[in-house]
C-alpha cells in the first residue's frame, strides 16, 4: 500500500510539473520549413547585371531555442542593365547550410544572425542578333552571411524580413567572382514539437 502511495504521488509530482509554465517553456518546434522570396542587387567589377530577385526554400532544424542550422535552396536571377542591343540574365542556383543564432527567444520579435557556406551553378544566357548563347561554369563555392527579424504569430507560424550578403567565387577567368545584397520576405512553418534539454 506505501509502495502505491509512493508512485502516486511521484505520478502526481512528474504531472504537476509537466502542467507548469516554467515546464511548458521548455517545450519547442524541433523543425522549421522556410519559404522567402525578394530583391537582390549583383555587387560585381563590370556592373553589366544588376538588379534581380531571389527565391529561397529550405529546413530549419531548431536546437534549442537559440541556436539553429538550415540547408537551403537558392536561386536567383539578374537582368543587364546594358543601353545597346543585348538582352542578358544572370542565373545562380545553389545549395547552401547556415548556422542562425536568434538574440530573444522569447519575445515575439526575435532578432537573429546568420552565417553560412554554398555551393553554387552559375550561367547566363544572352541573345545578340537573333541568336542565344549561354555560358557556365562548373559549381563554385560561396559564403553567406545576414541579419534578420522573426515575429512569431504562434508556435508554429513566423514571418521574418532578412538581409544580408552572398558571395560566389569565380573558377574560371570569364566569370569574374559575384556578390549580391539581398532583402527577403519569408514564412516559417514550425512542427515537431519536442522537449529541449
């Protein structure tokens, strides 16, 4: 009967705690989905492309409430701001992980920075006198790097606005190494919710 007794109330006590606010605090989206779309700009030598947009999906895993790493995929694409007959686009499609820290996890508004590495498929095709050319180069790696807010609706819904910098390095002499300043708008979709230690 005392042996019962005794795991009742350390069933009572694991519950009770559980059901606590502090223990609730402890709880969290283990799994971000990340979708953002928005402008970017091409820092280059030449200035033949410049304005464009940039698409951007991928996952977040949350590690704990602070600290997080995403693998994305990224595209993006540039128009020549050329005044005679050439039409040209700039294409970029890559892969990349980041490293996200957020300064204030429990507000709703949470400010966050971002570093990260990419690897990178850049062509661009243009058209002179009726006839298309295109040209690549093998993948390249890059550097990414950014600043941003989330604000959070709910557990499971977040809006964020980042900006930031990505930089890829040239492998061949007729592509010069291209950066890009960009602002994105996006979504977080949350899920998983798991205990963090």
């Amino acid at each position: 009967m005392k042996f019962f007794i005794l795991k009742a109330a350390l069933l009572l006590m694991f519950l009770s705690l559980l059901c606590s606010p502090e223990a609730l605090a402890q709880f969290e989206q283990k799994l971000t989905l990340q979708f953002s779309a928005g402008a970017s700009s091409l820092v280059s030598e030449d200035d033949v492309f410049k304005n464009g947009a940039m698409f951007n999906g991928g996952v977040q895993y949350n590690f704990s409430r602070r600290f997080a790493m995403s693998g994305l995929v990224m595209y993006g694409m540039y128009f020549d701001n050329l005044d005679f007959d050439i039409n040209a686009t700039y294409f970029n499609l890559g892969v990349g992980a980041s490293a996200k820290y957020k300064f204030l996890h429990a507000s709703r508004v949470n400010p966050y920075l971002l570093f990260g590495v990419s690897a990178c498929f850049v062509k661009v095709d243009y058209t002179l006198g009726g006839n298309v050319f295109t040209f690549d180069q093998p993948v390249t790696p890059g550097i990414l790097f950014g600043a941003g807010l989330d604000y959070n609706l709910s557990d499971n819904l977040a809006f964020f606005l980042q900006g930031g910098y990505n930089e890829t390095f040239a492998r061949d002499d007729g592509f010069p190494s291209q950066g890009a300043i960009y602002a994105l708008l996006g979504v977080n979709i949350s899920m998983f919710k798991a205990r963090t230690l």
